[in-house]
C-alpha cells in the first residue's frame, strides 16, 4: 500500500469506494440487529452530505463542529466535511455547554453537526453563545428543544445535495497533503483542552506506520469494532481512517456495556 500517492483521506476513500463498491464497510446496530452500508453507499451519502453542507455555505478551511456516538453517521460526516475542504472538529459526547462553547468559539466553528437528541440538551445551549456558528444539523429528532440558531435536518440536507450536480471529484482535487484535515481537541487535563491541527498528511503517514507494522502479520480481509470515542485521536486513525485504508469493515459498538455481547456479534480480526 503506498499512502504516499494520495494528497488527502477522502481521495483515499473515494478510491478505495470506488474499488470495493457493493462490499459492507460500515456496521450499525438497526432494529436490534447489525446491518450494513456498502462502500458505494458511503461513498454516495458523503458526496451527497458534502454538497448539502456547501450548499450552507461551507467553504474550504472552514470549521464543522461534530459531535456524535460512535455510529455509520459518525464516518460519512467527517469525510463530508473533509471532502468540502473544511475541517473536523469532533467533540466529546461527554462535553458540558461550556465544552461546547469553548471548542465552537476557538475553533471558530461555522457550522453544527450533531447526532443524537440527548447531545443536542447540552450543544444547544452553547451555539447561543458562539455567534460564529451558523446553524446546527441534526441527524436525530431534537423535538421541541429550543435552539439559538436554525436547525436543520440531516436527511434534507443529503436531499439538497443529492440534487447538486456531482462535482465532489473536483473539490477534493484542490485538496493537498499539508492543508488541515481534523482540530483534535485535547482532554484538557493541562487546562482547558487545546486543539491539535492535524493535516491529512499527519494521518496519511499514521495509517503508513500502522500498516507496515501490521502487515507482517498478513492484512486481508479485516473487520474492526470502534469502541473508543472518535473524538480522541487514536480511534479515529486506528478505528476509522486506518480500517478504511486497507478496506477494511468497521462495526460500531452500541457501548462499553455491550462491548461483550458486540465482540461476539462483530468477530473482529484486529
């Protein structure tokens, strides 16, 4: 695998998309059970999501707030973000309002994706203090939570770009190695939590050292549970981008309570 070929992580991605088509990748808990999202699955909502988001007004090198659990979602946002030529800013789920608003106001954030409705009790609050940010999408139904900025649903948003004439390829064309891919937020145990500026290069070079370790123990067809939060840098190379290099599966664990039941369900290789 020569990582050093590709400029960023969603050109990566698409290739490998591309490549594995109808394949599984991604593995969600739905109505009790794991089912899958195929590689072109994936591949079309990030496009789809991508263009919904530039359709906001995303622009490159803008900040995208994402806070989310681990889940299929989680992935398909980050390589929408990254694949506008924006940046990621994950947030911990365990994040306070003032978490919140400290990482939207020093990342200077200028959009909101959140997943679940309990996690919009604690962003909502903050995005009334961080004037930067534009608006929220919501994947999940916040009910009548009230919201200091519009929210915007998830699935029209996907709508809206799927509509938009695919110049996804294009876009992420412009992107180069040494632009900023993710602001991986520090747990702050030196003080309040400190962004880390990661460019797709970094990661590019981590998913490298990660397989030339791994590949002597003979890489194929491999499946992998995410567990750990993709806020934190080592699960989102070692748990997401890495899996997707090699073309891996990726399963998504419901939580550290069912960690058992979905080890057994999953059957990790790695």
């Amino acid at each position: 695998m020569d990582y050093g070929r590709w400029s960023s992580l969603p050109e990566l991605f698409f290739a490998q998309a591309a490549k594995l088509g109808d394949k599984p990748f991604l593995w969600g808990k739905r109505e009790g059970t794991y089912q899958p999202l195929t590689w072109s699955q994936v591949a079309r909502r990030v496009k789809d999501l991508s263009r919904g988001l530039r359709a906001q007004g995303v622009r490159p090198g803008d900040r995208v707030l994402l806070v989310s659990e681990n889940r299929p979602e989680w992935f398909i946002a980050d390589f929408a973000i990254m694949a506008a030529g924006a940046i990621t800013v994950p947030a911990y789920t365990t994040n306070l309002p003032s978490d919140h608003r400290h990482v939207l106001t020093n990342s200077g954030a200028a959009l909101a994706l959140g997943a679940a409705a309990a996690l919009a009790q604690r962003l909502f609050p903050a995005l009334a203090e961080a004037p930067g940010c534009r608006a929220v999408v919501c994947l999940d139904d916040p009910g009548e939570l009230a919201c200091a900025r519009p929210v915007l649903r998830w699935d029209q948003l996907e709508a809206a770009g799927a509509a938009l004439p695919d110049d996804v390829a294009e876009v992420v064309g412009r992107i180069r190695r040494t632009d900023t891919a993710i602001f991986i937020y520090t747990s702050g145990t030196g003080g309040v939590p400190k962004g880390v500026m990661l460019s797709h290069g970094n990661i590019l070079s981590n998913c490298a050292a990660a397989h030339d370790l791994l590949v002597s123990l003979g890489l194929g067809d491999e499946v992998f549970l995410s567990f750990l939060p993709l806020s934190h840098s080592y699960e989102h190379t070692a748990g997401l981008c890495f899996p997707m290099s090699i073309g891996a599966q990726i399963y998504y664990a419901e939580s550290v309570e069912s960690l058992l039941t979905n080890l057994a369900e999953a059957k990790p290789t790695i």
